[in-house]
C-alpha cells in the first residue's frame, strides 16, 4: 500500500490499521461469514471504503474559520476512525494528521510515483546535517597536494614544506574552519594551552567586575548607570512580589526582623561585554538565630564520583546528555518556619516600623534556602515517577520499559542522560 | 527369486535402524487444526517489529490479537514489546465486556515477551504476560520452538 501511495514509511501504522479494517470487513476463506459479522453480528458495510493513500479536499474542524478561508486542505487518505464515523488524513505540508467525515476523494486518478517518496527523505534528512559540509569542503581541498606530490617527487622534508605552503593559500578561500584550525597548532606549538586559559580567566573578573559593580544601594543611585541598576532592582522587586514571596504584616511584638540587602552584578557575555544588570534582593542570614528562623541547613549536592560516573554511562552507551539550570531556584522552596524581614531599602509601603515582610517562600541569604530548594525539588521530581538512587541522595532515575533517564542535581544545575533521542519535560 | 534360485528375504523381521532415522528423520508432520467453535475460545497472537522507520508517534512495534472462530482482527502500534501486557489486559476488558464472554485460551510463540526470556540455568521462567494469564484462568498455547507454522493464523497478518 505504501508503495502504491506517495506517502512517508512513516505512516506504516496507519496502512497497517488500514489493512486489519478492511480484511475484518471481507470474507475470509477461513470462517463462512465475515469476521465482523460473526463478532459483532451484523454485516459491514463497504461503502464508506476508499483507496489507501489516495489524495483528497478534507475539510478539518476548525471552529476560528474565517469567510475566505479555504474549506478544504489538501491532504491523503490513510485510514479510519477508530471509534467514530469518520476518516483520517495526512496533511504533507503541514505532516499532521487530523480526522474528519467531509472530504472528496479523488481515487480515479494515477498517483502512484516513487519519486515524490524520496523528495520526502531527502527533505528530513538535510536538515540534520550542516557540519559534514565543512569537513567535506575541506576534503577536497586537501586532496589536491598529493597530485602535485605525484607528479614531482620529493623527499619527506620536502613533502611537509610543499603542505605547508599549500595551506596558505587556502586560508582566505576557507572562511570559518580555517583560521580556527590555524590558530590551534601555532599554540600547541608554543605554549601551553593551559597557560592561555588561565591567563584569560584571571583578566575577566579583575577588569570588568571591580570596576562598575555598586556595593552599597547608595553607590547604585550615584552610579552612573544608575538608571539601569534602578531598573533591575524594579524588575527583582516585581518578580519577588509575583511569585508571592511574601505578605506585607504588621510587626507582631518582641520579634526581631532581619536584615535584607541589595546586591548588585553585571552579567557579562562570553566577549566581555555587558548583558544585563542585575540586582538581587538577600535576606541577611547572619542574623538569623538558631532554633528560631531555622532548624536545619544541611543540604544535598552531588558528589563528583556519582557525575562521573553518569559520565562514563553516557560515554559507553552514547546517551543524550542535556543540562539544564533552574532560575531563581531558591525562590522555589517554601519555608516551614515564620520569618519577619524588614522591608527592602527604597521599595517601602506603609509605615517601615510596623509593616514588615513575612516571608512565604524562601529567599536568597537564608540560611535554610538551599535546604529547602532541595526539598522542594526533591518532591516534585518524585511525583513525576523519579526515584531516587540509593547511594547518592542527588541522582534520581526513572525506567520505563527499555527507556531511562538520569538526572543529577547540583544545587540549581541539573544534568539529564536519557537514551531516548529527545527528552521531554 | 520367482524362479527359486534365491531364497526368498523375509521383511517382517528386520530391526528399526536408528543411523537411518538420525540421517533422514524430516519434520514431524503437522496434525490437522484444531478450529474453535465460538467467539473468544482462542485468541492468537503475535508481535511484529522492529521496523526500521518508527510510525508517526515513535511506535516501531505493533501487536495482533485475532480471533480464531471469527477471525476478526485487533492490531496495536506499541513502542515496546514491554507493553504488549498492559495491551493485552485492555483488550481483554474491553472484549469480554463487549461480547458477554471470556477468553477461553490465548496462542502464541515463545517470544520473550509471553512466555519469558531464557536465563543463565538454560530454563525459560515464566514472565509477566504468562503469569497473567495464570492469575485470570486463560489457558496458554505456545507453539513448539522452531516451528512458527503451529502459530499461522497470527503470522498471516503480516503482510
């Protein structure tokens, strides 16, 4: 059928459907009435019955039609409804299926062409694969010395000299991968590359971090910038109260609010250069007391033996590796204990004495934050099936059938290995 | 020997040659089909795949239950053989819910995903699917090995 058809292999569960409806429709050799008759007691009906694969004006609900919208897509037969009365169809343009009772069939005509199918393959496949194109570029350019070195022979010194050479003129021709290649043997060559790196890593943040950050919100208001630092402490402020994180209360007697502060960072790109203001608001933790504002800190990470060793899982089994971070993780926990904080500098309403913050969730500075975005997590993952491993508290697994995933939690940064091509959350 | 000059050979009391019989034994005959005599006696079954192209939801498998009196025919895409349990138990229901009857006896190979894998001890151990079938009364057929032609009616559908 799929042969006959111009469709993709890929509706092979349809064709087969298709086929099991039909022979449970027409006599069979085997038994004296129809299969269908004898299991459901009366006769099919073959009228509603039509060409697998022929192409067809089907017309899908669609409640938002407008006037001059077109009725009908174009669209190719490939089966039944199950449980209503109805067909289903093959949108090529769109690769969907979708089910509907109104539609023209046009059975008549020749559509039998092979060629179509491939165009089908060939379109799916492209797309994967840019990359090879480069190397294949480079293939051939490299491929022409050894005809020069064919026609004169030399001795081995002579060989590397006449590639060397060669690789010069190359350079412009070859625009990305050229120079990239370059420059990673001259410094093979000469210098470490572990010295470079370090080099590079030490300048950053003693160039570009000391310099501009305000430490104190008075030198984020005298900043020169301290329009956008003003703005990023708007959008913190405006974040903290979406998330509800806490409910302005008056202040109960003989309790003791703690601190909270401003903090300011650039964000800067991989170049250098600057991405984004940021402003956070912390919870001064040092003030908390034992006993009163928390309990418990300790919290779980990841060891690194357990990372490696999912590591070497992905390795030897070619796993898809996805990693993930979560923002503003720690926003996430609830807090069990009752917590007052006094209200955030320059964002005050009501009177300042009274009116303090009641903290719902927990917030950056305290000292159970960590704790309780683990716990929080911890929750929701196994309520999505996950379990966890039985020698580090932090890898979670989920089986199912011959599919897995792992998953690694490092505080806010989660590592997903999975051997199913995509992996979705 | 009609004519005397040989002595005649007596047939009758020659032994069972075993070197011949190890030599030249074929397949065993197959013995005329039994054919059920109302819906849902006997169920075949069988699983088909993997295909190379996975179907259009990632299905590569797809799993066949036919009837043998009435041979109508139920077909499931199913992404694993592992499934192919949870597949039989919504069949089960909703057929026997429909037809007033139940599953007499159920027909298939001795593939993994029925009769259970092979282990170390060179003994196949009952796995899932065949205690299920144990837990609700349905007695399991399975072909001998080596001869999927016991199994014909289920291997027909693939076309």
């Amino acid at each position: 059928m799929i042969c006959h058809s111009t469709l993709p292999e890929s509706l092979w569960g349809e064709a087969l459907k298709t086929t099991t409806y039909i022979l449970n429709r027409v006599p069979t050799k085997a038994a004296t009435k129809t299969p269908y008759e004898l299991w459901i007691g009366r006769k099919p009906s073959l009228k509603h019955f039509h060409v697998w694969g022929c192409p067809a004006e089907a017309r899908p609900y669609k409640p938002n039609e407008k006037k001059l919208d077109s009725r009908t897509v174009s669209s190719y037969f490939i089966g039944y409804s199950e449980r209503s009365r109805g067909y289903k169809f093959y949108d090529p343009i769109l690769k969907t299926i979708f089910e509907t009772e109104t539609a023209t069939f046009f059975e008549d005509i020749e559509f039998g062409g092979k060629n179509q199918i491939r165009k089908f393959v060939l379109e799916e496949e492209s797309v994967i694969i840019p990359e090879p194109i480069q190397t294949i570029t480079f293939d051939e350019v490299s491929s022409e010395p050894p005809q020069n070195i064919a026609d004169e022979p030399h001795t081995q010194d002579d060989l590397v000299v006449h590639e060397e050479q060669t690789q010069d003129p190359q350079q412009p021709m070859l625009h990305e991968p050229a120079p990239l290649r370059r420059s990673m043997r001259e410094r093979r060559s000469a210098i470490s590359d572990d010295y470079v790196v370090f080099l590079q890593e030490n300048k950053d943040p003693n160039n570009g971090v000391m310099e501009d950050d305000p430490i104190t919100i008075h030198q984020a208001i005298q900043n020169p910038n301290s329009e956008k630092w003003i703005e990023a402490m708007r959008e913190e402020y405006k974040s903290m109260q979406d998330n509800k994180v806490w409910e302005l209360v008056p202040l109960p007697e003989g309790v003791k609010p703690i601190g909270c502060k401003w903090l300011f960072k650039t964000k800067r790109d991989s170049n250098g250069n600057v991405e984004r203001y940021k402003a956070r608001l912390v919870a001064k933790g040092f003030t908390q007391k034992e006993g009163i504002d928390f309990k418990e800190t300790f919290s779980l990470v990841s060891s690194k033996d357990s990372f490696r060793t999912i590591m070497a899982l992905v390795a030897n089994y070619d796993l898809e590796l996805h990693q993930m971070d979560v923002k503003t993780a720690f926003l996430n926990g609830d807090i069990d204990e009752t917590i007052y904080m006094v209200q955030p500098t320059n964002f005050v309403s009501g009177d300042p004495k009274n009116m303090v913050c009641k903290l719902t969730k927990s917030i950056y500075g305290l000292k159970q934050a960590s704790r309780q975005w683990y716990h929080k997590f911890h929750q929701v993952i196994l309520s999505f099936g996950f379990e966890m491993n039985l020698v580090d508290d932090c890898v979670y697994h989920k089986f199912k059938g011959s599919k897995f995933i792992f998953l690694i939690l490092y505080v806010d940064d989660i590592l997903l290995a999975t051997n199913r091509h995509i992996a979705r959350n | 020997m009609s004519n005397g000059i040989l002595e005649s050979i007596d047939f009758t009391n020659f032994d069972v040659c075993v070197e011949c019989i190890k030599g030249k034994q074929t397949k065993a005959k197959r013995l005329g089909a039994y054919r059920a005599s109302d819906v849902l006696e006997l169920i075949h079954t069988d699983i088909c795949g993997p295909f190379p192209t996975p179907s259009w939801n990632g299905q590569q498998y797809f799993i066949s239950f036919i009837d043998d009196y009435s041979r109508y025919a139920y077909l499931f895409l199913i992404h694993e053989k592992s499934q192919s349990l949870d597949v039989f138990k919504s069949f089960k229901v909703e057929v026997e819910n429909q037809l007033n009857k139940r599953i007499k006896s159920v027909r298939s190979d001795r593939g993994g995903e029925y009769y259970g894998r092979y282990d170390g001890s060179g003994e196949q151990r009952p796995g899932p699917f065949a205690k299920y079938l144990e837990e609700c009364g349905i007695v399991p057929q399975y072909t001998m090995l080596g001869s999927p032609s016991m199994n014909g009616v289920a291997e027909m559908i693939r076309i």
